[in-house]
C-alpha cells in the first residue's frame, strides 16, 4: 500500500494542514484529506505544489506499507 507522508513532513516542519492548504490553492478540506491518507488519487499538480510547498523531493512524500 501506498502512503502518503505529508503529516509527518508537516509535523518535522512544524507546520500545519492550513498552512499547507494556503501553499497549494486548496481548501483545507481538501489538503487534510491528503494528510490523513484518506484519498485514493492525487493530481500531478498538486503533487508539484506540496513538494514545492514543503521544500522536499518526490520520495520523501512517498512511502510503501505492506
């Protein structure tokens, strides 16, 4: 299964959904959706703009659960 690490980068980071959600252009929402992994696609753009937004590479946001 793939997981999103987006929570654990924001919480290193010591920042939060909303901050994120201001970042991207998204509702909050939306971007807490991401965050609790409670989402079955995710758009190549706004893909781009959190790996922006959170100053990371592509394989920090991803992670692989069994």
């Amino acid at each position: 299964m793939l997981k999103l690490r987006i929570k654990d980068i924001l919480e290193e980071q010591n920042k939060t959904v909303y901050w994120l959600a201001k970042q991207i252009g998204m509702s909050q929402n939306s971007a807490g959706r991401l965050v609790k992994n409670e989402t079955s696609s995710i758009n190549f753009e706004n893909l781009e703009k959190i790996i922006k937004a959170l100053d990371c590479n592509f394989d920090d946001i991803f992670e692989i659960k069994d």
